[in-house]
C-alpha cells in the first residue's frame, strides 16, 4: 500500500522589520545614542576659541550642515539631514575632518582638499549605522566668514547589514566667531 506525502509548497522565511514595538523602542535607543555622541562631539569642540559654522546642505543628504574647527587644519562637521536616496529618511552625520591648504593655490581666500573619516545614522524601513570617508573641497572666501564646500562622502552601512554607498552635497557656511 501506498501513502502520499503532502507536499507543501515552500515559504521563505519573513523579513522582520525592526520597526515593530519592540524594535522601534531599540531604534529609539539607538538614535538616542548616536545623537548624544554628536552632540557631545560639538559641546566638546564649542569649548575651543575657533570658529563654528552653520548652513545648508543640498545633494545626498539634504538639510543643516555644521563644522567646527579644532585648529589650523582640523575640523569636525556634521549634518542633520534628510535622505533621498533610495528611501525617504532621516540622516546624520559626523566626521573629523584634516584640511590640506597647500594643494590648490588661489588669488583670494583659500581653497583646501579635505578629507577623514566619520559615521551615519540613518533611518530607513530599518535604523542603518554605518562609517563614512568623506573627501571634499571647501572655499573659504577672504573678506566674509563664508565658505562653500563640495563633498563626495563613500559610506560602509554595517548595521544592519554590509553595505556599500555613496553621498554626494554641495553646501555652504556661515561662521560665528567667539568672542575675546
């Protein structure tokens, strides 16, 4: 006597989405931590006597950009943003950033290639971390406490999964100076 075997048909396991109630709390958790690094990393350079600018970012990401310089040719700079690229999202960034003013020689203001390396949280249908090596190069004009900047920012996603990506902005800064 012969018995069949049902054959079910195969399902591929479900994606579980880390936004559910319980991933949106670690999410949470997570965006909490890196904001409090980035917010750490501005206080402690707030603390230098060097200039802290603020402006707009336009490309990948889009939105407020900040740079602080920590001497003659190092910086921090940081962006909250939003992503367009691929899925709609929030984005930050951060970078320590080495500023080399001897490549490009220019009649006015100064005009330094830089480069470094950073991180960026972003939040997609998941929260991505990832590390960012950002290279760029800035204007800083003379005669006003401006400078205008165009970056290319590779990132390596490594939360949740590997992943390589590309960021691409132009921007531009105004600088306040602290007083004496």
């Amino acid at each position: 006597m012969k018995t069949e075997v049902e054959k079910k048909p195969y399902t591929y396991p479900r994606k579980i989405h880390r936004l559910s109630a319980k991933g949106g709390i670690a999410m949470k958790k997570s965006a909490l931590i890196i904001v409090s690094i980035f917010l750490l990393l501005t206080a402690t350079a707030k603390a230098q006597n060097k200039e802290f600018g603020i402006g707009v970012i336009l490309g990948e990401p889009t939105g407020i950009s900040l740079k602080k310089w920590l001497g003659d040719h190092s910086a921090i700079d940081g962006a909250v943003a939003w992503s367009f690229g691929g899925v709609n999202s929030f984005h930050l960034h951060a970078d320590y950033l080495y500023h080399n003013f001897n490549l490009f020689d220019v009649e006015s203001g100064q005009l330094p290639l830089y480069f470094g390396a950073g991180f960026r949280f972003r939040t997609e249908p998941e929260a991505t971390l990832g590390v960012r090596f950002p290279v760029g190069i800035c204007y800083i004009f003379e005669k006003a406490p401006l400078d205008i900047f165009l970056e290319l920012g590779p990132v390596l996603n490594l939360i949740p999964d590997m992943e390589f990506w590309f960021t691409g902005s132009i921007g531009a800064r105004f600088y306040f100076k602290k007083s004496s």
